[in-house]
C-alpha cells in the first residue's frame, strides 16, 4: 500500500510533460484529431474517447444524474472529445458497485427522462458547434456477483445474482484481515433464473430506451472488469448446462440483449451500440500471457462472432477485474500490461480487418484503453494498427482538456505553454497538508515488520487508488479548473465525505451510513499509527 504510494511519488516528480518537447510527428497527431465513421453511419469528430470512469457523484442507493455530474461532463465536453461515454449506469438498483452509481429508472417518464436529457444536452454542448459534438454514449451495467453487500442496494448479507452459485476468490495476500473484510463485503452469489435473466434483458433494453428518449447517441454494453455480462462469458464464473452456458454459447446472454435492443421500436437505425470486454478475462493470473490451452482462441472467436452480428459499432479493449483489480492501479506494471493489452487490440484489429475483406459489412471499430497516457503513445496505437479508437481515462482527469491542447500544438507546433500535459494532480492548502501527513502514515506502516502487518487484499490497495482519482472528479464537478485530489487514507476519507447535490441532508440512514464510515477510516488510521508507535518503543 506504501510503496505503490511512494513509487507513483517518485515517478511523478517531474509533473508536467510539453507537447512540443516530445518528438512527436504532427501528422501523427493530426490523425488522432481526425474524424472516422461508425458502422452505423455515426460520425465522431476524433478519436479521442473519454471512456468511463467511476464517478461516485449519484444519491446514496443510486439515483439520476445530478448538478454535479452536469459541471464535471461540461468540463469534458468543452474541450472537444470525439466520444464521451458516461461512468457505469446501473440497470437494476439492487446490484449496485459502491452505492452511489446513476440508476437507470424503473419507469421511464417525462419527470424520470429529464436529468437524463439534461447530461445529454450538456454533452453535445447544446449543438452550438455540430462539426464538434461529440457523441454522448451511455453505459450501461450489472454488477453481478460484484455488488457489495448493502451500499450494493441489497439488505445485509442478501447474496447477489451471478449466472452460477461462484463466490469471488480473495487474492492469497489477502491474510486474516482480508479474508473478513471481503467476507462482509461479498457473499456467495445467487444463481440467477431464467426469470430473472428475462428482466435483466429488459433492464438493459430500458436503459437503451432511456438513452434514446433522453437523447444520447447510443450505449456501451459493460462486458468486462467481471461485471455480470463478463460474468455469462467466463468459464470461471458460468457453470450452467442451460442455453446461456458456455459451452452451449458464452455470449448467448450478450447477443440476446444486443438483438432486443436493435429489434425494439423505440431505438432508431443509427443508434450506437458498442461492447466493452475485459482482455484480463482471457490472460492466465500467474504468467500475464494469453491462456495456452486448447481455448487460446477463445477472446479472438469472441470478438469474430460479435463482428459478425453486424450490430456492433466500436469494441472497446480494456483489462482487470475485482479479482486481479489493475483496471483500477497506476503503479509501475502498468506499461507491461498495456503492452499485452495493445498486442491484444492488435490481433483484434487485424483479425477485423480480414472480416472486412471476406464481408461487405463494416467490422466494428475497435477502441483500445489503458496506459495511452501520453501523445507517442497515442499516434503509436494508431500508427501501428493497434486500435481505431483512443480511449481515454484517468488523463482525462488530471487533462481534461486533452483534445483541446493537441489540436492547439498542431495549429502552433513550437507553443510551449498552454499545452503542457500534467502527468499527476495539483496538491495545495488542504490537500498538500494529508499528502505530507499520508506520507508519515506510509513511514509509520513501512516500519513495522512485515510479519506483523495486517495483510489488506489487493482490492483495498487498488481502491485507495481510485479514491485518488474520484476526489480529484469531484473537484472537477465543483468547478476547480483543475483537478485537486489528496493522497492515501485521506483520499479514501474525502471519497465517503459526500452528500449529494439535492438529496436529502436530513435523510437519517445516509447521515448515518455516511458518519459511520468515515469515523470507521480515522479509527483505522489511528490504530495503525498506534501499531507503529509501539512497534518503535519495543
């Protein structure tokens, strides 16, 4: 937990990188502003995705879209992105990731459509400049066995739904106190029954149906990062004898969804449809490589059966999952891992390619992320045919305005300036007080012996982590021009420390749940400097 704290530190000593100091080909950039076509005929204006993130701005047990989601996706919009999809936006309230996530409503209505149609109005920056829009993608999601217990929107302890009775499997450093801690979290799942599958499959085509009346230009179909969907798909997690087994057809689940979607009256020809799967899914935990066995071609037979729906318009690559979370780390292995993830997208491409020339259809585009955090990274995947689409996550919160620096370096390649690319977040007042003091704790834990740590699963390490990236969201949601974070405990603190816009104050169960978590995290701070203390004194 400290060293990862300590390595992200050192790399990140130097923080801003300028455009103009790399040796970068312009016409490599100017590729990467340039438009492209969707098979559905939509147009996006670069390839630029601002790809989903988890936000944590929604009422407590879920809700819709909120004033604060409207500031921080007009920040986004602003800066002209080729494509913006939403973070997750769950089609049952009762799967939800960590309780605060956008809900798809239960009924759609004038007075239920309206923040939706809000956000989407934000986003297309109410059309004052059509060459420039961007298209407004909503993502869509069930958490499956992944839902934690209660802020899932469950009762305590109720177990989740998954395609078969498989619990999460803790990671083997997760010790005693990890194997507690994710036994409160995650309970054995329930198997789900075909009645169930039949209003998951309505869900989802609700949310479609949302998107469309709300006016959005289409959804993503979150199939990775062991959500539900990727649920269906994996070996590990589906061991059904049913039609939805996989043996019978791993994506049955996910091709039954698509297809009532695009078969619904409600959703025009040229709604967009995209899938996002999880490469992890594919690759063996141990070695890092893609799985050699007898089902080594299973992610590439995938992708050929979801390109040959001839339904699809972008498939996005992306990898990790709540078991093995690095989707959610930014430490050192990063740049090994989007080098498997690249020749994934890679392979993909090329196999889409040859689809193009057996077929008349246009195969879907393929969006590449992770790791793509700088501009050679980002003419290379283009140049080297390791994806169509860029996508785009965390820079696009410490940049948000990406797009809008590159294209100014293209206009003016010697500027200097202005199109600088912070590679961390701005820490000052307040936030540079918890960094120094999220360092002090970091000594304090390193000095205690390693056999007498409490041993945290790798899940708690990652979510530190991505409570960096969530507070410094919410400063772009407040209005900061730019992003500000905290480090540590603190940033795990300040995540929790939140009250919606317009909800409830007074609402005693969320005051409750609020002050008793974040009361749990200076009890746990204190213990553990208490530990280090007495560990010194001995």
């Amino acid at each position: 937990m400290s060293q990862s704290t300590s390595s992200r530190n050192e790399q990140n000593a130097s923080t801003t990188q300028s455009v103009s100091s790399l040796n970068i080909n312009e016409a490599g950039l100017e590729d990467v502003l340039s438009p492209t076509l969707l098979p559905s005929g939509r147009r996006i204006s670069n390839r630029l995705v601002k790809v989903a993130l988890y936000e944590h701005l929604a009422d407590l047990f879920g809700g819709p879209p909120n004033d604060a989601h409207l500031c921080l996706y007009r920040r986004w919009a602003e800066s002209n992105w080729g494509m913006i999809i939403t973070g997750n936006v769950q089609v049952c309230d009762d799967h939800l990731s960590l309780g605060r996530d956008i809900v798809v409503p239960p009924i759609l209505s004038q007075g239920t459509i309206r923040p939706f149609a809000n956000l989407a109005a934000v986003i297309h920056r109410n059309n004052l400049d059509p060459s420039h829009t961007p298209l407004a993608i909503m993502q869509l999601s069930h958490s499956g066995r992944q839902s934690a217990n209660i802020i899932g929107g469950r009762a305590p302890f109720y177990p989740p739904f998954a395609p078969s009775s498989v619990p999460l499997r803790l990671s083997p450093k997760g010790g005693i106190f990890g194997t507690l801690l994710h036994r409160f979290l995650f309970q054995t799942p329930r198997e789900i029954g075909t009645q169930d599958i039949d209003g998951i499959i309505n869900g989802f085509l609700r949310g479609a149906a949302l998107a469309s009346l709300s006016g959005f230009d289409g959804v993503e179909l979150h199939a990775g990062h062991g959500y539900l969907l990727s649920q269906f798909m994996n070996p590990k997690t589906n061991l059904r004898t049913d039609e939805y087994s996989v043996t019978e057809n791993g994506l049955a689940f996910l091709k039954k969804i698509l297809f009532t979607i695009r078969s619904s009256d409600d959703i025009p020809g040229d709604f967009v449809v995209g899938i996002k799967l999880n490469a992890g899914d594919y690759i063996d935990k141990d070695t890092k490589e893609i799985m050699n066995t007898e089902k080594t071609d299973l992610p590439f037979q995938h992708v050929k059966e979801i390109a040959s729906w001839g339904t699809v318009d972008f498939i996005e690559i992306s990898g990790g999952n709540y078991e093995h979370p690095d989707f959610m780390n930014n430490g050192p292995r990063r740049s090994s891992r989007q080098a498997l993830f690249a020749d994934f997208s890679r392979r993909v491409v090329t196999l889409l390619d040859t689809q193009r020339m057996d077929s008349k259809q246009q195969p879907p585009l393929v969006l590449l992320t992770g790791g793509l955090c700088s501009p050679e990274l980002l003419t290379t995947a283009l140049s080297k045919r390791h994806a169509d689409l860029l996508g785009i996550g965390r820079l696009s919160v410490i940049c948000p305005d990406l797009p809008a620096r590159l294209a100014k370096h293209i206009q003016d390649p010697k500027s200097s300036g202005e199109d600088s690319i912070p590679e961390d977040f701005r820490f000052s007042g307040l936030s540079q007080v918890e960094r120094t003091l999220a360092r002090i704790l970091s000594l304090a834990w390193n000095l205690i012996p390693t056999l007498l740590r409490p041993q945290f699963p790798s899940l708690v390490g990652a979510g530190v982590e991505m409570a960096r990236y969530n507070v410094a969201i919410r400063s772009l949601a407040y209005g900061k021009k730019e992003p500000e974070t905290s480090e540590g405990i603190f940033a795990v603190i300040r995540m929790w420390l939140y009250l919606s816009p317009g909800s409830n104050t007074t609402h005693t169960l969320e005051r409750r749940l609020l002050w008793t978590s974040i009361a749990g995290v200076y009890v746990l701070s204190a213990v553990l400097l208490a530990w280090a203390v007495t560990i010194l004194r001995q």
